[in-house]
C-alpha cells in the first residue's frame, strides 16, 4: 500500500508543489516499520518451531521493545504559513473549516483564499477538499496499520503462552 502511494504520479505532484514531504517520510516510515515487523515474526515463528526458548525470549524482547516505543508516539507537522498559502491557493480552498476560521481569531481573510482569476473567495474547507483527495490513498494505509497493531498485540499474548508451555514442558522432562 505504502508502495501505491509512494509511486502514485498525481501523489508525487501534489506532495511536490505542496511540500508535504513528511507525507512520503511517513509512508518510508510504515515501510521501514513493517519490514521489521516481519523479520521479528519471522524469528518468532523459527523460535516457535524449533521449541528454541531463548528465540523466543529475544523475539518477545524485540517485540516488547518495538509495542513500547511505538505506544502513544505520534509526529505533530505543525504546517508554516507559506504552506497553508500554496495549499489554499492550488488546492482551491479556505481555512481549515471554513473563511471563518480567520475572522473568529480576528485576522483578515488572506488572499490565498482568494480565486485569482475573479477574487471571489472560496467557499470550501481545506480540510474537506484535501481530506477527500487523500482518504482514498490512506484509508487503506490507515486500516492495515491498525490491523497490524492488533496482530502484533495478539503475537505477544501468543509468545508468552508458548514460553510458558515451553518452560513447563522443560519441567516436566526434568522430573
């Protein structure tokens, strides 16, 4: 998915002229994470295997430290005004909800939402135009992300379980 949206020809346009970089830094970021995620399952799964209790320690250790460090971690872009101006002015749009946006803090109106061509100011928020654009490329994104966050919990729960019937076998040969 991240590959579609990398690669996508109207994506690169819009992130180009846009400078939404952290878009594509973000979709690298998903890649990066996932392929680590399945070459910690894929240790997992060996460990799971061969009945390797120290496979299984070291996967449930990376797994432990990935579900810590990611857990509640977000990236807030807060955008600079040259970037609210090209996107209101490109994309046709105004304010994040609405012209209203500005008057309700008491700052004028600018420009950028404006139509250049018969300075009539645009009635649509950037937040729904831009949002309509990009919910069909990340909807997508978005869903398998979760899904895998779910996955990776559940993976967890799983580890632990056959460490334990691991250990207690080990035990039970013992005696």
């Amino acid at each position: 998915m991240c590959l579609w949206i990398r690669f996508d020809k109207d994506m690169d346009e819009y992130v180009n002229s846009l400078g939404l970089f952290f878009y594509w830094n973000s979709t690298s970021v998903v890649m990066m994470a996932s392929t680590l995620v399945m070459l910690n399952c894929f240790l997992g799964c060996c460990g799971s295997y061969f009945s390797n209790r120290p496979t299984i320690i070291v996967y449930m250790i990376f797994h432990g430290h990935h579900l810590h460090h990611a857990a509640g971690r977000g990236c807030l872009h807060a955008g600079q005004r040259r970037s609210v101006d090209i996107i209101q002015e490109y994309v046709g749009c105004c304010g994040g909800y609405s012209h209203n946006d500005y008057t309700d803090i008491h700052l004028p109106v600018p420009n950028t939402c404006r139509d250049q061509v018969t300075g009539n100011q645009y009635s649509d928020s950037c937040a729904e135009i831009f949002g309509q654009y990009l919910e069909v490329r990340t909807g997508w994104l978005a869903g398998l992300s979760l899904s895998l966050c779910f996955f990776q919990c559940f993976a967890m729960m799983i580890s632990v379980c056959m460490y334990m019937a691991l250990k207690e076998r080990d035990e039970d040969r013992r005696m």
